[in-house]
C-alpha cells in the first residue's frame, strides 16, 4: 500500500487507539515518528513508546509501539490531534507567527532548522518553519 501521508497516518491512529481507549497503538517506525513521539511523551500526552528492533527482519517491517495515556476514570488525555501541513498543502510559520493552540493548552510540532519542536520551544528558540500538528 502505498501511503502519502505517513504523519497523517500516525496520527489517525492515535486519534482512533484514544477513542476506542486502546492501551497501545502500533505505527510504522521512521525517524520523524520516532521524534514526535518524543515530543508527546515529553508533553505528557501519551505514556511511552518504545521502536521495535533495530535490526528490521524482511517479514516484520519496524513498528513503533505508543502507549496512550488516560486518566484515573480513563479520562482521555489527548482530546484531539489536528494535521496541519498536509503534503498537498504545506504550512510554514516565521519565529513571530507560531499560533498557539487552544489559547496555550494545546501544543502544536514544527519541524525547524534545529529539528522537531514545539511552538513554544520554538519560540524560544528564536526559529520558525513547518507546522506538522497541532495536539490538546
């Protein structure tokens, strides 16, 4: 299957594994992946993810395993996740222009010069560039 958007992807099925209150999604691994799910865990949106082997065997192709994250009453801690910069339409920002999502209680990714980050490290960082999501 060929896959256009692959962060699309990725985030559709977070968006799904939280609304079916699915403990652990599984996603095709890469390095941009990779990193956004760093920035969730960081972010306190998901609980942990962990990439599968290093060494990819040709029938299993690497996944990447997130573990969402719920309340006590298994409370949704991701409302929603929003792509932004589509492959079709893409979405860049200046270091002034970072909107902030849901007047600050939401985080959004940017791929920068100075690699993935969200808008407020971006910022802070002094750097603009390409909204991928936007997370609350």
């Amino acid at each position: 299957m060929n896959m256009t958007d692959p962060i699309g992807d990725m985030l559709t099925r977070i968006r799904n594994g939280v609304r079916a209150r699915a403990p652990k999604v599984d996603v095709p691994a890469s390095r941009l992946k990779t990193e956004i799910a760093k920035i969730l865990k960081d972010e306190g949106y998901i609980a942990n993810f962990k990439p599968s082997d290093p060494k990819p065997v040709a029938s299993k192709p690497p996944v990447i395993r997130i573990y969402l994250r719920y309340g006590p009453n298994l409370e949704k801690v991701i409302t929603d996740l929003q792509r932004v910069s589509r492959p079709g339409c893409r979405i860049y920002c200046r270091k002034d222009g970072i909107p902030r999502v849901y007047g600050g209680l939401g985080i959004n990714i940017l791929s920068t010069p100075k690699g993935l980050m969200t808008g407020r490290a971006a910022t802070q960082a002094g750097v603009g560039g390409e909204i991928l999501c936007n997370v609350w």
